[in-house]
C-alpha cells in the first residue's frame, strides 16, 4: 500500500532535505508549496517529492490543496519543518489500515529545549480542554502529524482554509462520529522560525481562526458520543535522536 503524505510549506528549503531524506518507502511526499521566496518548491522536486504550488495563502488552503491532489486510500498530514521524522509516521497510518481508528493524532513528545514553545503549549491545552468539554473528543494534543482515509476527510467538506484548519478537522470528525485517537510522537525543535507560534501576529491570527471554529459548534458533547471514549493509542515508541538538517 503507498500512502500520500501532505507537507503544507512556505519556505521550508532548509528542513526539506532532511525531511524527505528520511521518508519511509510506501509514503509518497506531496510539498503543498504556498508561495515560497526561498525555493523550496525546487528542494522538494530535487528529492523527487511531487509539488503543487497552491497559490491562495493559508495554511488550510496548502492542507486541502495537497489533499485534493493525493490519491491514496489513506493520507498523512504533517509540517515540513523537520518538527517530526518522518520515520514515525507508520505510528499515526498503522491503527488507521487496520480499521481501528478513524483519525489518527500525533500528540507531541518535546525533545529537546525550544521545540514547542511554552505559550504554544499553553494555548494546545486550552484548545485541547475546550474539545473535550464541548464535543466530547478526549484529546490532548491537536495533533500536526495525523491519518486519515481520503474520502471520508473530503467528506467532512472543510471551510477553513487558514490555521483552523487542523482543528476544524477534529471538531468535524467528531461531530461526524469518528473514532479519533492520538499516540505519542517525537517532536523535535523546528528548522527555521515558527510561521505561528514565532511571531506575535502568526499567534494572534492562530487563535482568532481557531476561535472561529469553536463558535461554529452548535451542540454539547452528547453523553456517549462515539469519540467520547476515546483513549490515547498504547503503542510504545522508541525516542531517537534527531539527525541534523
């Protein structure tokens, strides 16, 4: 079986290479290139990852793009900024092929000093929280690696096409019945600087288009909501370190 994976990138050249060297045989990289000054568009082709060149600006909008371009039954979300190892994505498509979970998370392991800055983590919790307590999805982490079956993901018709994109992707699975869960995933300090969390207007813009996607749940977490019970998976996983990018 192959597998598409969806890397959203705006200038990202110096995270490629290492992040499409380490991509395990069967996951075909698809860089969603959002309109890169630092030729990152020409990285990803010289490692042989397919590139689409998404020319409406937003993090959802490069998201969907590469996921209208996929074709594989099952698809993988993550960033390309070398956050994640790409190595590890079998932990987030495994429980997915074997027709146990529906949404798959990657709830992030730190290693190491600034891989998630603690604001960042504070606001991860808040959202986090706020999902848990409205629509009943016990989830940790929104997850920046994640797996899913392309069809049903089309089939959730996502609006958003900024940084709630991911977040309305849960709220609408949940709301659809899923059966979400999360694992744990190295997650290692990012190549260059954070387009969200490494600025005060990324920040500001992350939170004002996650709240918007909060307001649009109508309902409470119904008492036996499907995704109500859900658990974090209990695969074990080694930590390895990061090789350099």
């Amino acid at each position: 079986m192959e597998i598409d994976v969806v890397l959203p990138c705006l200038n990202e050249a110096g995270a490629l290479p290492w992040v499409l060297s380490r991509m395990p045989a069967g996951f075909r990289p698809i860089v969603a290139d959002n309109g890169s000054t630092d030729g990152s568009a020409a990285v990803a082709a010289a490692y042989g990852a397919r590139v689409v060149h998404v020319p409406q600006r937003g993090f959802g909008a490069a998201c969907h793009a590469g996921l209208l371009a996929a074709s594989s039954d099952i698809v993988c979300v993550m960033d390309a900024d070398a956050s994640f190892d790409p190595g590890d994505l079998p932990l987030v498509t495994d429980p997915v092929i074997a027709g146990r979970v529906d949404l798959m998370l990657g709830r992030r392991s730190v290693q190491g000093k600034g891989a998630w800055p603690l604001h960042a983590r504070i606001g991860n919790r808040v959202l986090a929280a706020e999902l848990r307590r409205r629509i009943g999805v016990r989830v940790h982490d929104l997850g920046p690696m994640r797996a899913a079956r392309r069809a049903d993901l089309l089939a959730l018709a996502l609006e958003d096409r900024r940084f709630g994109y991911p977040l309305e992707m849960v709220v609408r699975a949940a709301e659809a019945g899923w059966r979400i869960q999360e694992t744990a995933i190295p997650y290692y300090p990012r190549t260059g600087k954070s387009k969200v969390t490494g600025t005060v207007r990324g920040t500001a813009r992350a939170v004002r288009d996650m709240r918007r996607v909060l307001a649009s749940i109508t309902s409470p977490a119904p008492a036996e909501h499907p995704a109500a019970n859900v658990k974090p998976a209990a695969t074990r996983i080694p930590v390895t370190s990061q090789a350099a990018s």
